[in-house]
C-alpha cells in the first residue's frame, strides 16, 4: 500500500471524527479516534486465530492465570490476545458500554494497559451520553485495518498522520510524538550501514530510542536490520515520557511481536528506567531547545555526585536546552569496545555545535566526545523537514569502536541541498529527503572522502585555548573644574560628614589644575595637599578619589603596583589560540604587533590540564562550507529596481483609469 493510500486511509478515520463534532472539544478527537484506531487493528491482527483462542478460553478455565494466558499466547500466535467472543462488530446497539469494555478487559495485561493510558473507558461513557458510541464502533468495524491490506510499516504512517491532524487541530506540537519518516530512514541507514559484521545470523542485536515517541525509530531500525540479514534477532528497547505515543509505541511493539516490557513510560533524564543497559544501535530525535528546569535537581545531584560514574560526568549544558544531556545519556549507554562497542545517531539543532565559551557546560561536553574520539560524523539537513519547526538540523553519528581510517577525525556532510520539495506541505515541512538522496548522503558518509558535501579534520582542529589578554591601565589626573564635579558623586566620600566634606573640597581647589600623566607622582602632591588641610582619607576613599579625578588617556604612564604594571579592566580581551599551537608564539605574532604593551593573563588556566588558557571545543560547522557569493553588480540591481516601480506605475494609472 502507497503513502498516497495511506494517507487515504488516514483521512477515513479521521473523518470519524465530524460525527463528534458539537459534543466534544476538536482537542479530543484525537483522545477517541487513536485508542479505536488501535484497538480496530488489534482486532484485525488477532482475526485469524480468534476462534483458536475462544475455544482455548473455555478449555482452560478454572486453570492459573498464567498457565491460562501462556496457552492463549501461544493460541493467539502474536504477543497479545483477546479471550472474548465479542468483536467490534458484533457489538449491540443497547449493551455497547457494557460490552465494550468487556471486550477491552479481556486483552491481554500488556494490551489492556494501552487503553488505560488513553483513558478510554471515560471517553466511551462521554460518547455513550451523547448517543453516539454505537455509530462510532459501527464505522471502526466497517474499516478493515487487517495486516494484508495495510503493512505495519504503513499503520505506523497511519497512526502518525492521525496524531498530526489531532495536534494541528488541538494547537499542540505533533513534532514532540514523532519524527518524519524520511529522517528516520536516512539516519537509520547512516547508523547501521557497513555492520554486516554485527549482524551475522543467527546474532542478537540490542536498538534503543530513550525518546521513543511512536516507535518509529524503532520500528524502521528493525525493518532495515531484517532487510540485510533476515536471520538476525532484534530487540527493541525504548522509553517514552508522554502517556499517549507510549501507548502507540507499545501498541505498535505488541503487533510486531515485540516484547513489550522493554518499552518504558517516563522521563529518561530524571527515571532512566533501562538505568543498567547497554545497545548495539541507539537512535534519537530528542526535542529541539526544550528546558530541563523540572528535573535540575536530579540532574544536578546526578552530574555532582556521580562524576563520570553517572551520565553527566562531562559537563551540563544551559537550563533552557537539553539536547546535549539525551546525547551524554546515549553515550552512557554504548557497550564497551571490547564487547563490540555501539553506534548513535542522534537528531540535534545547531546550538548543541557552538552554544558556550571555552569552560562551558555545552564546551566541555563537546570536549568530552571529542578527545574520546566518539564522533565520526555530522550531517546538516536541509531546513524545512520537521512538522512543528523550519530550522536547520544535524544527525551526528557517533561510534566508540571507529575503524582505523577514522580514528582521529570526525567527517562533515553537507546535505543541506538534498531535498525535494512536497506537493503539500504538512506543518512545518516543506520538503522532504528522496530515496535516491538518502543513498548519495549513505555513499558520502562511506566513502569518507574529502570534496565540496565531505571534509574531513582531526580533532584537534575543533579545539582552541582562550587566553586573557590584558592592556596596562594608563591614567592621567587633574583637579579641574569638571573633574571636582565628579569627587561627591563617589559612594564612599558621600558618606564623610558635611565638615570633613568642606575640607576635603578646600584641599582639592587650593590644588594646581594642571594636567598629570602619573599616579604616582599625582598620588604624592595629592596626599600633600590633604594633609596640609587637615583631610585624613581611608585606602577606599583615597582610591574612590583618584578615580573621579582621572581619565583614561594612552599617552599616560603606566599605572603600576608593587612595580607590576596594572591590567585595564575595560581594555581586556580574549583571543582563541588554536589547539596544538603555543599561546605564547601566537601571541607574538598575532597580538603583539598591533598592541606592544599587552601581556597574557597567566593565572588563568585550564582545570584538567593546568596549561595557560582555558580549552574550548566548537564546530563552526557553516564556515567550513560557506563559498562567497560576489555581489550583483550595480548596473543589474538598477534595471531590476527600475523595472519594478514602472510596474508599480503601471498598476496605480490602471486603478485611477
């Protein structure tokens, strides 16, 4: 079945919806039609072996429980069942409630639970007051859901058009459940191609998405490890922090035949509840910029207590943007290199490239991977390709168990211009990335060749140093007019008495008020001048003096302490020293030809290695693409201005004529 039919067929179902129109709220729709939705395909999947599992259910009553469900599994042939003779369509129009949550009840534990997540026995009594419940499961059992007409591949684009059209109708963020196929496929394919190696038959391979929304990672990592060894086991693992895509997710599992206890409900940075796991493959699309401030504390405590023994160890980046924790919380999570390490692929904005100075939480974490050498790849996307955002993107694809060439390096892909644009757009998204594409963006990343879309760089060519770079603090002093002007606005001479004020102002007028190019010697006839007027002024207030007295002026001499030269706070700067290169050679080369009297702040040095200067880790990942466009000349940009208000003219006469 085509995308096209699966839109269709999506369209139908959400059609069901214009009968619940004046009885419910359009932010409900979605809370009917998902759980009816998944219990019609249910139904349809458990079909052919209904009638096994009916008569199993009367076989072995009065049997344990879990004797009894194990039988009936086993009956069912899938990982759920139903024990109940009753189907959606043959449900009455008197007992509908009743039945149908009898019928409901007799799922299976794991599939019962699904419903209880939609709280769909509270919709079914709503819908029940508004005499409409018979004629909601008459149009669901009328829809054949069954697994011949419609793959799981394409119920998974069914359930995720649904949720769409309930979100856009509910003015909610469909984006947050979901991520479009086509990402999923092209990251997938960058994750696990080339691992013929890991996927041997008859081998079992771990995959885990810790913001599982629907599945979808999920369900297509498992599609395209079965595509290229069909005798490998795969097992699925996930957690998922909002009740409903949960529900899918697990609903979704169930049908697959996964098993289910390895799908999670809660938030994976304050309850990782696969907590002492490790996978072969992750993948991720955590979402964009999105704060962490409810779980800070545990976060925190986590990052503080546990060092690198927990998930935070390297660092914690800025409340508001939580992207960089799922990442540390996927790299925790990689098996050990000698038991055959792990790959991520993990779906990231552009601030996780460059948010954060040197010693910064985002800069040290960058750091972190880098210097483990745990990044091979990163690949822009282009714009437009999200539901619920426009903004550029980037898989990054990191490995612990790198082959030789890559060691070392990490590789950037510009696949920004590898996209088609849609015929309608869904959301946010505009454009979409073709079959062909993912292929051409999968043999860059292969071939790891230098070109125009790949460039290749050590680590190193991401790190630099900041180092301080102070200028001499040059005063000149006067007790001129203005300047007098100046001395009571200070604090801390506001607070000398009205008589000692008086003194002080006496002193500093009887004063000669020519120009001064040294404290020192300025400091001395100052001191002078007080003492013969009887003025007695504390270190602060003496300095509170001075300041309201001076100006900055380059021609002045340096002002010293202790025979040091003083820095000029207002004068400091900071340069980025390439990793590798000494900061003392680039300052002289860069810094002291244009400033001769500056000098590096050596007190400021970097807390793991005890160096000068503070280590910083960024991609500037658009620079190393950027190709200069030439303005247009001015001769052209004239002709088309000129062209536009002659049509301009021509519009205002044809609306005066």
């Amino acid at each position: 079945m085509n995308t096209e039919n699966h839109s269709q067929t999506a369209a139908f179902l959400w059609s069901i919806a214009d009968l619940l129109r004046g009885d419910f709220k359009q932010s409900q729709y979605g809370r009917i039609i998902l759980p009816f939705t998944l219990l019609r395909r249910m139904e349809c999947v458990l079909a052919p072996t209904k009638n096994e599992v009916i008569k199993q259910t009367f076989a072995q009553e009065g049997r344990p429980d879990t004797v009894r469900e194990l039988i009936l599994l086993r009956a069912a042939d899938q990982q759920f069942f139903n024990a109940s003779p009753l189907t959606l369509g043959t449900l009455s129009d008197t007992q509908t409630v009743d039945d149908l949550m009898r019928y409901v009840q007799a799922f299976s534990k794991d599939a019962r639970e699904i419903f209880e997540h939609f709280h769909f026995e509270d919709f079914v009594q709503q819908l029940a007051s508004a005499n409409l419940l018979y004629q909601v499961v008459q149009r669901f059992a009328a829809t054949d859901l069954s697994p011949e007409v419609i793959s799981n591949f394409g119920m998974g684009i069914i359930f995720e058009e649904l949720i769409r059209k309930f979100a856009e109708s509910s003015n909610e963020t469909a984006g947050e459940h979901f991520t479009p196929r086509d990402i999923v496929h092209l990251t997938t394919s960058l994750v696990i191609t080339d691992q013929e190696h890991k996927l041997a038959p008859n081998s079992i391979v771990t995959l885990y998405d810790p913001t599982a929304g629907t599945g979808g990672f999920l369900s297509e990592g498992d599609e395209y490890i079965q595509s290229i060894s069909e005798k490998v086991s795969v097992s699925l693992h996930g957690q998922e922090l909002n009740p409903e895509s949960y529900a899918i997710c697990k609903a979704d599992m169930l049908i697959k035949g996964q098993d289910v206890a390895s799908i999670k409900l809660g938030n994976t940075l304050s309850n990782d509840q696969l907590a002492h796991h490790r996978f072969d493959y992750m993948l991720s699309n955590p979402p964009f910029g999105v704060e962490w401030k409810k779980v800070q504390k545990q976060i925190t405590d986590e990052h503080s207590h546990k060092g690198f023994d927990g998930r935070f160890g390297p660092g914690l980046p800025r409340v508001s943007d939580g992207s960089l924790l799922f990442l540390l919380h996927l790299v925790s999570k990689m098996r050990a290199p000698r038991d055959g390490g792990s790959r991520i692929g993990i779906i990231l904005n552009g601030s996780p490239l460059f948010t954060g100075g040197a010693g910064s939480g985002e800069s040290e974490i960058r750091r972190y991977l880098l210097q483990n050498d745990l990044v091979e790849a990163i690949v822009a996307l282009p714009t437009d390709m999200f539901y619920n955002t426009g903004i550029a993107t980037y898989v990054w694809i990191l490995s612990n168990k790198k082959t030789a060439v890559r060691q070392g390096k990490v590789q950037l892909i510009d696949g920004s211009q590898h996209y088609a644009k849609m015929r309608k757009s869904l959301g946010s998204k505009r454009q979409y990335i073709t079959e062909d594409q993912v292929n051409e963006l999968v043999r860059l990343y292969g071939r790891f060749e230098h070109s125009a879309q790949s460039k290749i760089f050590p680590i190193d060519a991401f790190g630099y140093r900041r180092i301080t770079v102070e200028r001499p603090l040059r005063l000149n002093f006067q007790t001129s007019a203005e300047r007098l002007g100046k001395v009571m606005e200070e604090k801390a001479l506001q607070k000398l008495d009205s008589t000692a004020q008086q003194q002080l102002m006496a002193a500093l007028q009887a004063m000669d008020a020519s120009l001064h190019r040294n404290r020192e010697q300025f400091t001395k006839l100052l001191k002078k001048a007080l003492n013969a007027h009887g003025v007695s002024l504390s270190a602060p207030e003496l300095k509170a003096l001075l300041n309201a007295l001076s100006e900055r002026d380059p021609e002045a001499d340096i002002c010293t302490t202790k025979g040091q030269p003083e820095a000029d706070a207002s004068l400091r700067d900071n340069e980025n020293v390439p990793l590798g290169e000494s900061v003392y050679d680039y300052f002289q080369r860069e810094v002291i030809p244009h400033v001769p009297d500056a000098w590096i702040d050596e007190s400021k040095t970097d807390a793991r290695d005890g160096e000068v200067g503070i280590v910083g880790f960024d991609i500037p990942f658009n620079r190393h693409f950027y190709v200069f466009q030439p303005p247009r000349p001015l001769a052209e940009i004239d002709r088309d201005l000129k062209a536009c208000t002659d049509r301009i003219k021509q519009m205002i006469e044809g609306l005066s004529a």
